[in-house]
C-alpha cells in the first residue's frame, strides 16, 4: 500500500505548518514505502505517545506497521476519529474487506490475525446482521443487576484482598487485577473454573506480540465450545443462557463469537483498566498518602485513565468501502484503520486539558458500534479499586514508576505487573470462605453462581507455564 496524492499537491515552502507533513508523504509517495513506525515492540511499549507525536507529522491519519510485515493506518486526530466512528456507510468493519489479508501478504500466522480476522459477531458486522448480534448481547447485558453485581464483585476483592494481605507484598496483575474480572465473567456467564482458566490463558496470548497467536485462539476456540455445549445441556440464569434463548435464536458458532467478544471486554481490557487505575493512584502527587481519603474520587482517577491510557488502546479497525481521502490522505478501500483512542484523546487541537469529570474521551467508542457494557465495566473496575484501597490504604509500589514495564503489542495498554507493599493485613473473612465461588451468592434472579465442574473436567492440553494465568491459577489453589 502506498500513500499518493495528486502530482500538482506540491510540498509546502520550509516554515510552513504543513511542511513536515508534506514532505514526509512526498517521501513516501516517492519511495512507496507505507509504514514509518512499528506500533509494536518494546520501545514503542515504553513510550507510545513519542510514536504518536512523531506520526503527527503526516496528519491526523498515519502509516504504521502493526506487526512485521503487516501494515496499516492509524488515526491520531479526534475529529478524523469521530467522522470514521460514525460514518458507516464509509467505513466498514467487516474485516473479509482486508484486501492484503485476502490477498495472502499478511502471514496468516502474524500475531494481529486472531485479533483482526472476521468472526461473525457484533464487531466485525455492519448494518441489519450488526444490530441483531449487538440486540442479543444488550438486551442480555440488560438483565444483570447492578447491586447484584456490585455486591458479588465487593466480596470477590475482600476473598482476593485475605489471600494476598498477610504477606505485605503482592503482584495486583496477577493477584488481583486479573483475577477478579475472570471470577466475575465466571459468575455472570456460568462458566466453570476450568473452563474459565483455559478462556483467560486463550485471551491474553491472542493479545500479546510474542506469544503463539494461532496456538491462543485454539485455545480460546476450545474453551468456548466447551463453554456453549455446557449452557446448552444446562441453562441457568446467566448471561450465556440468556443469550441462546433469546428470540433472534443464536447459532452454537454465532453464539461463541459473541463470547470472544464479551470476553476480551470483560477479563483483558477489565483487568488493564483496574490496573492502570491502581498504577495512577499509586504513582501521582494528587493521590499522595492516604489513598482511601484521596484528594480525588476513585471515578475521576478512572476517567483519567480513559483519557490516557486506555484499556483498548489503539483498536476499533475499520476499513474504507472505496477510496478515501482524510485530512489530505488517500486511504485505498480495504486498508485497515485503527483508531487509535489513546492518541485522538490527547489530541493536542483538543482544547484545554481539563478532564476531570469529562467524559468526552474516546476510550468507549462512538457511533453504532460503542461499547455495549461500558456502564458494568465502569462499576467493576471502581468497586476493585475502592474496595482494594479502603482495606489496604498503605499500599505503594514497591518499585519506581518509571520501572513498570508495558506489553508490547499493538492494541492494548496493558501492564506486565504491578508489584506493591504494604503492612499486611488481616484477614476478614473465615478461612472456609476463602474461594471467590464459595462467597455469598448473588441472588439467582439476577446473576446465579457458575456450575461445578463435570465429573472428570481438566485443563486444556495447551496448558503449560510462562505467564501471569499459570501463576494466577497456582496462587487461586494455594499452591
């Protein structure tokens, strides 16, 4: 793919606002070369807005490589974000429009194909097929009470909170940010402990640049099944139940694709934002000693984190129906586009930097395709986050800031640990209760516990250790 404008656009005279701009897409045009920055890697890890001022040198609209060999758009610029958000009839999601995916020049082994490849559930469908996936999955959403949910996800982060307190020291990712959200999809879908194990394994490989993609989704392909075979012989009143009867009557296949979704939503880009609020709290002057009574609500500090570092970082792919030019781009149909919403949110044509209380960030989405669940995944990470701070107000990262390290993917802002400190705490639960499923039920009119295991159910074959869900699973038994 190439950038190219018509041959009379001359590059703007040296002072001019638009040179730099110009004279890098004349250089492209000239060279053919696309991309001119990995959004992946460790550096780009470390620091992404050094990548994203750099790529405002093209415009709102930029070329980068998301994984080797694979290129793509990146849109940087609020109000180019807002137009492609909400112009469907311009802009697709249907990822089969891919045309360098269609046509074999990206590896069908790269690590952004399991996250980008069509599947047949409401992200990656337009129009009429669109809105009745998106209709199940909301009306479905719609029956979860939210005291209900508040009250299970409380008791979840005190059973958390009474494993990991006596010690004084802890990993929040892999202890906690994690593994709350995971117990949570457990109860409000009806998925087993062994199921939901193989499912969290699945989901963060397919997010992570170095692990085996192909490999992950298999995994999460398989825990899936197992998942949708089990409601089918045993509906409860959950979440996954809800969804097969409902009356635009599901497919088995239709039905596990609209899981991949809602998972990836409610444990990967859960646990980042929980966490990355954690790292603000922790982190930042305003928040200095003691948290529980900060200077700041926990819900602005998690407004702040949409703002800056989002869960879902640079996603919400759209490919253009026919060629496009924006902010004096030409975009080729079929290219993919990420937005890139921890860019666009810190536009710097965004007037004022006030964002406490200001939820005009894009870290949701706009348009027909906004996140579904945002208001259950905003209780959640805030319950979490208050929850942990009220029982453990002395907590403070037991390393520098600046020593955090960042997954190296594309698409999320996601922590690799959080170690903290703290005095240790007591335990204020009876040790019999020291098992999220094992805590005080939600009422079974709103979300129900999540069935045992079948006789004879294991792990995955897949399962093997080397990363947070292997530790996360030793800990939750005790071993």
């Amino acid at each position: 793919m190439t950038t190219s404008r018509p041959a009379s656009d001359a590059v703007p005279p040296p002072g001019c606002p638009a040179h730099a701009r110009g004279a890098a897409t004349a250089a492209a045009d000239h060279t053919g070369s696309r991309a001119v920055e990995r959004m992946y890697g460790p550096e780009f890890a470390a620091d992404p807005m050094a990548t994203f001022t750099r790529l405002r040198a093209h415009g709102s609209v930029a070329p980068v490589e998301i994984a080797p060999g694979v290129d793509a758009w990146v849109v940087v610029g609020y109000d180019t974000a807002l137009e492609v958000l909400r112009s469907p009839e311009r802009f697709s999601k249907d990822p089969r429009r891919w045309k360098a995916l269609a046509d074999g020049r990206v590896p069908a082994d790269s690590p952004v194909v399991p996250m980008m490849m069509y599947r047949p559930n409401a992200l990656w469908t337009d129009g009429e097929e669109h809105s009745r996936l998106r209709r199940v999955i909301t009306e479905s959403l719609d029956r979860v009470d939210p005291n209900a949910l508040r009250g299970y996800v409380e008791r979840s982060a005190d059973t958390l909170i009474d494993r990991l307190g006596p010690r004084g020291e802890a990993d929040l990712l892999g202890e906690y940010g994690a593994v709350l959200p995971l117990l949570v999809f457990e109860q409000l879908f009806g998925c087993p402990e062994d199921i939901g194990r193989k499912l969290a394994r699945g989901m963060a490989g397919i997010f992570d640049a170095d692990a085996d993609s192909e490999k992950a989704n298999a995994v999460l392909a398989e825990g899936l099944a197992e998942l949708v075979a089990r409601k089918r012989r045993q509906p409860g009143p959950d979440v996954t139940s809800w969804m097969m009867a409902h009356p635009h009557g599901l497919t088995d296949e239709e039905m596990i694709h609209q899981l991949v979704l809602l998972l990836g939503a409610g444990i990967e880009a859960e646990q980042n934002l929980i966490c990355n609020g954690l790292r603000l709290l922790l982190s930042d002057d305003r928040f200095a000693g003691d948290l529980a009574g900060g200077s700041m609500p926990v819900e602005d500090a998690l407004d702040e984190v949409l703002w800056t570092d989002p869960p879902m970082a640079n996603y919400a792919v759209h490919y253009p129906i026919r060629d496009v030019e924006l902010d004096g781009t030409l975009v080729r149909e079929g290219e993919p586009m990420l937005m890139s919403f921890i860019a666009v949110n810190n536009d710097p044509a965004l007037a004022g930097d006030r964002r406490t209380g200001n939820r005009a960030h894009l870290a949701w989405g706009v348009g027909p395709h906004t996140c579904p669940a945002k208001s259950p995944a905003r209780l959640i990470a805030a319950v979490a986050v208050e929850k942990l701070l009220d029982r453990v107000p002395d907590i403070e990262l037991a390393v520098g800031v600046e020593e955090l390290e960042w997954r190296q993917g594309p698409f999320n802002r996601s922590l690799v640990s959080l170690p903290v400190r703290f005095p240790p705490v007591a335990p204020a639960r009876r040790p019999a209760e020291d098992r999220g499923r094992d805590a005080e039920p939600i009422p079974p009119s709103s979300v129900p516990s999540a069935p045992a295991p079948e006789a004879g159910g294991t792990g995955s074959a897949h399962d093997a250790p080397g990363h947070w869900w292997d530790s996360l699973a030793r800990w939750w038994h005790g071993r």
